[in-house]
C-alpha cells in the first residue's frame, strides 16, 4: 500500500528503537532477560506494525496495524516509566523516550484519521 521507508511515522519509531536502545545499556544486566528484552521487543514491534501495515492490500488492514501499534507505543511507555520507579535509571534520562512517544502516538492519530 505504502513505501513504509517514506513515512515520517516509520521513521520516527526507528528514531525511538535507537533511542530505547542507547537507554538499555544503562540498566544492569540482571535485567537482560526480564525488563531489557520485554522493552527491546516492544520497541522493535513499533516500526514494525507499521511497515506490516503499510504492506498490507487494504487501508483497513493498515488501520488495524496502526492500532496495535499504538498498544505498544504506550505499553513502552509504561515499561519505560517502570525503569524509573525501580530506580534502575533518573527521570531525565527517559524523557527524550517518553516524547518520541507521545509524538509517534499523535502521528497514529493522523495517519489512522487520513485513512479513515
């Protein structure tokens, strides 16, 4: 349907997977196979609804991707916001995250709403 590459949105989501990244190297590595691996996935999964999305045959069917994308936008908010509540990183360090975020969620909103 779409060159999913060409979207601002697919873009952004890889800009927030970098991010999360670059974030996970900061938490010890008694966390690598619990709260590291659930946020990398999670993150991983954003980009990826919309380009499965995007390939699908029908603006409904993108629509739906998108909204699973969205369920994981703000899934990897709450785990984001869990590194901090257990201490394992400062307020500061998750904010740029946390706005990457909230920008990916309002670009869903649009996307979802053009195709409707």
């Amino acid at each position: 349907m779409n060159k999913y590459q060409d979207l601002k949105i697919w873009n952004k989501a890889m800009e927030l997977v970098e991010k999360t990244y670059l974030l996970m190297k900061l938490l010890p590595d008694d966390e690598k196979f619990g709260l590291i691996s659930q946020i990398k996935r999670c993150s991983v999964s954003i980009p990826s609804n919309i380009a499965e999305g995007a390939g699908r045959n029908s603006k409904n069917e993108f629509k739906h991707f998108l909204s699973i994308t969205n369920g994981s936008t703000t899934e990897l908010e709450t785990q984001i916001l869990l590194t901090v509540r257990l201490n394992l990183v400062d307020k500061k360090e998750i904010q740029e995250i946390l706005n990457l975020c909230t920008e990916i969620r309002k670009m869903n909103y649009a996307l979802q709403k053009s195709l409707s």
